[in-house]
C-alpha cells in the first residue's frame, strides 16, 4: 500500500501524533482574531490574582495588631473594611473577565467547529468510506466542545493559578526566606508527581476519546440499521457488541478516576504535611504569631491552586486529545480537488467523451478497463450490465466522486479535470436510486433550503415532474414536514421529489441511477411521464436494471467486468443477438 495513503487513513482514525507545540500553534492561530480579549482579560486576572494574594498580609497586621501590647482598634477597623472592597472590586473583576472570556471563547469555537465542517463537505466520497460518520459527529460536536471549556475556562484556570503560585511565593520569600525555602521540598514533591501523573492521564485520556469516537460510530450505524437489526431478531447480538464496547470505555474511564482518587489525596497529605513542617519550623525560627497566621494561609494559597491545576490537567489532555484528532482530520487532503489552473464554466452544450478509461477504487483491482465512448449534446445513453459491470462507476466519475487513473474524461472537448468541480456538478443534476431528503419541509427539501429560490419557481418544477399530485393533496402542501430521511413519504415520492429538485436547479446534463427502481406501477407511470420531460433538458446518461425503461434511448452501452462489449440502440443491439438481447429475453421471459 501507498504509504502517503495509508498516512491519510492513519489521519482519519485520528492516530497521527501531532506534536504538543504544533497542536498549541495551530490552536493560537484561532486565538488571534480574539486576542485583545484575552489580553483584557490577562490583565484583569492579574489585578484580580494580586489584590487576593494580598488579602493574607492584611491578616498578618491584624494578628500582629491583636498580640501586641497595645491594640489599635482603628487600624484593625481601616484593615477589614478595606478587605471588604477589595472583596467586592475583585468579584467585579471575575464578573467582567468571565464575560470577556466567554464570548472570545464560544467565537473562537465558532470559527474551529466552521472551519471543521467545512473541510468535511470538500473530503471526497471514497475518503467518507475510511471514516464512519459517527467518528465524524464526534469530532465536531464533543471534540470542539472540549476545547471550548479549554478557551472560556482551563486557560483562564491555569493563568489564575500559576500566577497565584508565583504571588504567593514571592511574599512567603519576603516574609521568611529560610521557611519559604524549608517549605520548596514538599512543594518540589508536589511538581514532580504533577509531572508524573500528567504524562500517566495523558495515555488514559487519548485511548478514551478513541473508544468513546468507535461507541459513537457504533451507535450511528446501528440506529441508522435498526430495521434489520429487529427483521433478524439480532438486537442480543447487537447489545453484547455494544456491551463490550461500552465496558471497554467504562474500564479506561475508571482508570483515569483511579488516577485521580490517588493523586488528589496525595496532594492532600502533602500539604497537611507541609502545614506541620511550617508550624514546626516557623516556631523553631522565632517567627511571630503574625508571620505564622501569614505563613499558615499563603500555604493554603499555594496548595489549593496546585491541586486545582491537577484537575484541570483533565480537561487540558482532553483538549489536546481533541485537537489532534480534529487537526488530523482537517490535515487530510480532499482526494479530489481543483487543480491550480482549473476554470469556471457557465454551461455546457453536454457533450460527454470517455477516452480510454481506467479505474479502480483500491491498488490494480480495475472497475474499469480502457472504456471509451461518446455521447452527443442532448442524447440518453444507458448504461446496462450484471451488478459490478462498473455502470455506475462511470456515473460518479463523470462528477469526479472520484479521480481516474488513466484515460481522459471530456465534456464538450474539455477534460473535466481542469473543469473547477463546484462548476461541474453545478452543470450536473443527479437522481439516484436511494433519495435522501432532509429533515425540514417539501420545499426546503426542493430548494435544498435555498432562500433565494421564489416558491413559484418550486411549485412549477414539482409540476413539471408529476410531484405536485401527491403533494398538494397533502395536509401541510408544500409546508408539509419531512421528518428524518423523509420516512413519511413512499419510494415513489421520494423520487418525484428528486427529479423536482433536479430540474429545479436546471442541469445541462442528468444522471439517472436506477431512479425508476422499487417502484410501483402507479408512480412508475408518473415517473415515465416525467423523464420523457425531463430528456428535453440536456444530455441524459441513465442506470436502469428494467431494460423496458430504457427502450427509447439513443444510445446503449452493455458493460460486462469493467470492458464495453456492445453499444447501439434497442433495436440494434436486439439484432446482434449478444448478450443485451439474452438479457432483454431473460426480462421478457420473466414478466
């Protein structure tokens, strides 16, 4: 396999290590439309930082004060009161730097979880095939909010509490130089397993956003096949699978709780010890009652920030964990893209040319082998064939789902390859045998949720096609909901309301997939009628296994493993006697 391939599958799966420098790089690069925010907000956590770590020194004149042989009252009034304000002027502060932080934060996020979904739309179908959409939904919905809670409070957490540390280890330094630096060796222990338990939480935290990425991908496929799931009675089946799974994140969870339930009592019996050895060594010193209440709070200070930047190590290796995995997506390269000279095109007169074509979706397995046609500006040509012939291959190249290996591929004498592809499948209206509609309503539905669209414009394409003769005898009309996958409505309809949207956005070239197939014969009807209009638009190239349906077409290409063994009309290829007249006898037979 193609190394450079199997990178990008590797990128998919979220399993490239990016180093941490470049993770924080490329996440500041979304941090500097709003950085004068963050700087307000730095500078209000530093006042705000500054007037807290002041408020024990107020406590150490006050002790003072109180055991001193004469006790001044006015002194001790002036001091709380003065506590009291800057109480109230630092909740100020936290109020507006919350503010400011939360609306800097959800705009960065904003403009991540855009940019996210953005790349996804430009990725091409085969690279949709590695990913499974949940691992998708994942990434842009759980991953993006993890580095939400990274910009509107970890940040802000570890900034407030590392300066905290470094305050109220200056004062301690000015108050007792010698305790202070008796007091480094339980904080020194206290680092270092900080450091350690960092790097242990860091391993549990990427292999849970992996297990919770494949739980996600489970869930989607299999409430997306719930009917079969339930015509096959495979729901224990089904739930042992996802047993396993979901005891497999339980278990790796658990092991980051373990982590954590040891660590934070550690630090706990750390600092009890700590306070001790300050008592001990404060008196042993001769420092004052004051000195010792200063010491004793500034301890507290000092111990309470390092534990919280332990929890908030949590969320940071969950941030970074997520913005890995989101950096190795948007690091994977659309497999097909415009080339740098690639030019708009208008509208095409639809002449479609296939000049020795080869394609294989994987390696040197060829769906297609040397395959060469030409079909005339508004001329239907069918594509015919056993399952895996590769008609419908020819289909989605046509709209460069996918690059071919050799060959060329031309409309109207130009090789779509330098044709800008939003151009192309601007040109290109496609009506496929599985019609996906989208939750929303009949018109939004048509328009695809196109506001510039004008409702007569709908109403007129769902005419053109038949559709309106369903959907005006609907309660709701055009109005009407479509609820998920537009389940409320049959086969058939769904269909009409592909070929409305189809021809409402006035294609010069059509591509029909078995788009008459599972059809009733009532609809069949309607559809008939529709596509005898729709063949006046432009070039029509169409799929149909109902050879019936495609009597009437100017050309016919019979396929059989990748190769063109035939081409002519109906009544050519019947007067060959080959194997579209064997196929043609063998429907015939069977009706």
């Amino acid at each position: 396999m193609d190394p450079e391939f199997f990178d990008e599958k590797e990128k998919l799966k979220g399993d490239v290590k990016i180093p941490t420098a470049q993770l924080l790089r490329r996440t500041l690069a979304y941090v500097r439309p709003e950085l004068g925010g963050f700087i307000l907000a730095g500078l209000l956590i530093l006042v705000n930082v500054g007037l807290d770590v002041i408020m024990p020194y107020f406590m150490k004149s006050i002790t003072d004060n109180l055991i001193s042989d004469s006790i001044d009252l006015r002194y001790i009034i002036t001091l709380a009161v003065l506590s009291m304000v800057i109480a109230v002027v630092n909740n100020a502060f936290l109020y507006v730097e919350s503010v400011i932080l939360q609306k800097s934060g959800q705009s960065i996020i904003l403009s991540l979880r855009t940019d996210v979904f953005s790349h996804i739309e430009e990725m091409s179908q085969n690279q949709f095939t590695e990913m499974p959409v949940g691992s998708l939904v994942t990434r842009v919905t759980n991953y993006t909010q993890s580095m939400s809670d990274l910009f509107t409070n970890v940040i802000v957490s570890v900034i407030r509490n590392v300066v905290t540390v470094v305050g109220v280890m200056a004062i301690m330094m000015f108050i007792s130089p010698v305790l202070s630096l008796i007091l480094l060796i339980p904080m020194t222990v206290i680092f270092v397993s900080s450091l350690i338990f960092r790097k242990y939480i860091s391993k549990v935290f990427k292999k849970e956003r992996k297990m919770l990425s494949d739980l996600n991908a489970f869930l989607n496929e299999n409430l997306s096949g719930m009917k079969i799931t339930q015509i096959f009675n495979r729901q224990e089946g089904k739930l042992c699978e996802f047993d396993g799974k979901n005891e497999a994140l339980r278990r790796q969870r658990f092991a980051g709780i373990m982590g954590f339930g040891l660590y934070r009592p550690f630090v706990t019996f750390v600092y009890i010890s700590a306070v001790a050895l300050m008592f001990r060594a404060g008196v042993g010193l001769g420092l004052g009652g004051g000195e010792i209440v200063a010491f004793y709070l500034y301890l507290g200070k000092f111990f309470n920030p390092i534990q919280q930047l332990a929890d908030q190590l949590n969320n940071v290796e969950k941030a970074l964990s997520a913005s890995e995995r989101l950096f190795n997506l948007m690091d994977v390269m659309p497999e097909v893209r415009d080339r740098p000279d690639a030019v708009d095109i208008d509208s095409f007169e639809g002449r479609i040319e296939f000049r020795n074509v080869w394609f294989a979706y994987e390696g040197e397995n060829w769906i297609l082998k040397d395959v060469s046609f030409t079909v005339e500006p508004r001329q239907t040509c069918a594509f015919v064939g056993a399952t895996g012939a590769g008609k419908t291959t020819i289909l989605s190249l046509i709209v460069r789902n996918y690059e071919i290996q050799k060959g060329q591929i031309l409309i109207d004498g130009m090789d779509i390859s330098g044709i800008k592809i939003k151009s192309l499948r601007r040109a290109v209206g496609q009506m496929l045998q599985d019609v996906f509609l989208f939750s929303g309503t009949v018109k939004t539905n048509v328009s695809l949720n196109d506001d510039s669209v004008p409702d007569e414009d709908i109403i007129e394409a769902c005419r053109y096609v038949n559709a309106s003769s369903f959907i005006e005898k609907l309660p709701g009309g055009y109005e009407e909901e479509v609820i998920e996958r537009g389940e409320n409505f049959s086969q058939g309809q769904r269909q009409l309301l592909s070929f409305a949207r189809t021809v409402l956005h006035r294609p010069q070239i059509l591509i029909l997939d078995e788009a008459t197939a599972n059809i009733d014969t009532e609809t069949e009807v309607l559809i008939q009628e529709s596509l005898e209009k729709i063949r006046s638009i432009g070039t029509m190239l169409v799929v149909a296994h109902r050879l019936s349906t495609i009597q009437h077409a100017d050309r016919i290409i019979v396929l059989q493993n990748g190769e063109i063994i035939e081409q002519g009309n109906h009544q050519e290829l019947l007067a060959n006697r080959g194997y579209y007249w064997k196929l043609y006898r063998l429907q015939f037979e069977n009706t």
